[in-house]
C-alpha cells in the first residue's frame, strides 16, 4: 500500500479545510430574502389592472380641495387612494373618516414629510410608524400602503416598511400639480395613460377643476378609477 509523506498529508488536510471554511463562509454570508431582491424591484410603480387606473392624492395640505374631490370622485363613482401624512391627519380627523366613508382607501405618507432617503433603519420605522398608527387608530382599518414623500426612499426606507407588512407604491405617472398650476397639464398628464397606471395628483385648486374631465375622460375609453390595491 502506497504511504503518503508528511508533507502531502498536510497539504490534502489543509485544502479540505479550506473547502470547509469556504462553504460555511458561503452560508453565513448569503443574502437574506428580502436584500436579493434589488430595491426596485420591492418598489411598486403599477398595477396589474387591464383597465384600471388608480389616482394617488398625496395630502399634507389642500383640505377644503381635499373635500371638493370627493364630491367630484362620488359623483362619477370612482374611487382613489389617499396618501396621508400623519400632521395633517392629526388635524383633519373628521376629513379623513370622511375619505374612508366614501369608500376610498387610505395609505401612510409619513408623519412629518422628511425625506426618507436621508433617515437610517430605525428613524424610518419611527417616522412610518406613527403615521400608520395614527390612521388605523382614526379609521379603525389596517393601512398596508406607503408611499414616500417626495418619491424620496433607499434601502432603509423600504425595509422599514416591509418591516411592518407596508408596500411602497410611486407613481408612474405624474401630474406634477404642485408645481405646473394649470388644469390642462394636470388633465392632459392623468390621461395620458393605461390599465394598471398609478397616477400622482395633489389636492390643488386646478387638479380639481380638471378632475371631472379626467375622470369622464376614463369612462369614454373604458376605464376605472379603481384604488391602488385593486390595482394590484
């Protein structure tokens, strides 16, 4: 029987242990879940829908418009998603029962409009999380939406929010009322649109006045004004 040397000995022990300590190096440093999935890919700009298409109103202002578009939402019978920051919730509290009474949903859009590319891990639960406490405390219903002010996330931001079973909507298209106050732009951007579209409007006095247009300009092509979790 062949005999090994010493040397050759050592040698075969050492690259097996080698192999042992890459493989448990393997193991240990192997993503978790949710961290292989790119950040954009866990961040939700459209719906599935064939022909619905869900207006997003992000609120921080805009009350008294606020209560104009859901008369105009009632009276085409559409429905929408409101993003409501937890400040102004607080100070609006029969308004927002009143978004939910209409049958419309509500999603978290932060507490305090920071921007939440700039806050660490923790910093994002505490900001989402009072919001979200706030307006399930106020609605009596769970809120599974956020949408991030400013369209402002990172890595931190979207964990935070898988953190407490929440899904990060944007948009993928935008109307861009708060800066371009003209009702044909907003009317011409919300209806340049498709089935599954996620459509970004504030409360403003000329997203308002185009509002009816928008929403009568659906009908006449077949298409909803659903919320953003019908979309999905």
């Amino acid at each position: 029987m062949k005999k090994f040397s010493s040397r050759a000995v050592a040698i075969l022990t050492n690259c097996a242990l080698s192999l042992i300590l890459i493989a448990v190096a393997a193991v240990c440093f192997l993503p978790s879940p949710s961290a292989a999935v790119g950040i954009e890919d866990r961040v939700i700009r459209k719906g599935t829908s064939e022909n619905g298409v869900s207006l997003m109103v992000n609120v921080y202002w805009g009350t008294e418009e606020v209560e104009k578009m859901l008369a105009v939402f009632e009276e085409y019978g559409a429905r929408a998603t409101f993003f409501l920051g937890g400040s102004w919730a607080d100070d609006n509290v029969s308004c927002v029962k009143e978004i939910m009474e209409k049958g419309h949903e509500i999603g978290s859009h932060g507490y305090f409009h920071l921007s939440h590319d700039k806050l660490d891990f923790e910093e994002n639960v505490r900001e989402i999380r009072a919001s979200v406490e706030f307006l399930s405390l106020v609605t009596h219903r769970p809120v599974t939406l956020f949408a991030p002010p400013s369209g402002a996330y990172g890595d931190a931001a979207v964990r935070a929010a898988e953190s407490m079973d929440l899904k990060t909507i944007l948009w993928s298209k935008d109307t861009i009322d708060w800066r371009d106050k003209s009702a044909e732009l907003v009317f011409s951007r919300a209806t340049d649109v498709g089935g599954g579209d996620f459509v970004l409007m504030h409360p403003m006095a000329h997203t308002v006045e185009a509002l009816p247009r928008i929403l009568e300009n659906y009908r006449a092509r077949g298409l909803s004004a659903i919320t953003v979790s019908e979309n999905l």
